[in-house]
C-alpha cells in the first residue's frame, strides 16, 4: 500500500501493482491506483518526458520502451475487464510515445490488431 502512494508520488504507477497476475498483488492496489487518478491525472498535465526508471539504468532504451508499451496495454486489459476507470493507464502511454521510435509503434500496433503480437498482452 505505501509503495503505491510512493510510486504515484514519484509519478510512475509500478506495473506489479496494475497486473493482477503478480501473486503479491491484490484489488486493493488497483482500487487505491484508481483513487489516486487525480494525481495521476496531475502529473500527466505536467508531464514533459519520460522519467528515470531505476529498472532500466542503462543508455539503451529500448527495453524501456517496450515494456512501458506493454505495460499500457495490460493496464487497460485489467482495468477494463473490472470495468475501472483507464486513465492512470495513459501514463505508461505518455512514456513509450516518448522514447519508442514511431516505426516500432506502429509496428506492434499493427500485430496487436492482427494477433501476430510477440508480447503477451
């Protein structure tokens, strides 16, 4: 529960605490991310660029940027499969346009469309 206050203080909503498929996670985590859409909603008004993600230390970017594009689409996934509201999943949206070549995108979007995706969505 702290851990989630922390992160969406920072401005980075963990992905462990949106995917339900993480055994340490639970409901409440969504419902408090959900609750705390304000803040969200906050920071991506103020949002610039992507912010330093400890788990990505490194200059290359580019596992990065597909996980922030996966962890966009499995946001949504879970959220609207409990009929929640998506918006702190626009965050992780704001940050892959931000660092993924617009190339990959489309690429991926195109295999999300016709289910030839490499990623588990």
């Amino acid at each position: 529960n702290v851990a989630v206050s922390i992160y969406v203080v920072r401005g980075a909503i963990p992905p462990a605490c949106i995917l339900c498929s993480n055994k340490c996670c639970s409901s409440r985590y969504i419902t408090k991310i959900v609750i705390m859409a304000d803040v969200v909603d906050e920071k991506i008004k103020n949002y610039k660029t992507a912010p330093f993600d400890a788990r990505f230390p490194n200059t290359n970017q580019s596992r990065n940027c597909f996980q922030n594009y996966l962890d966009y689409h499995r946001c949504n996934k879970a959220l609207a499969a409990k009929d929640m509201d998506v918006t702190p999943c626009d965050w992780y949206q704001r940050v892959y346009k931000s660092i993924c070549p617009l190339t990959w995108v489309n690429s991926w979007d195109e295999g999300v469309e016709n289910g030839s995706f490499a990623g588990k969505v």
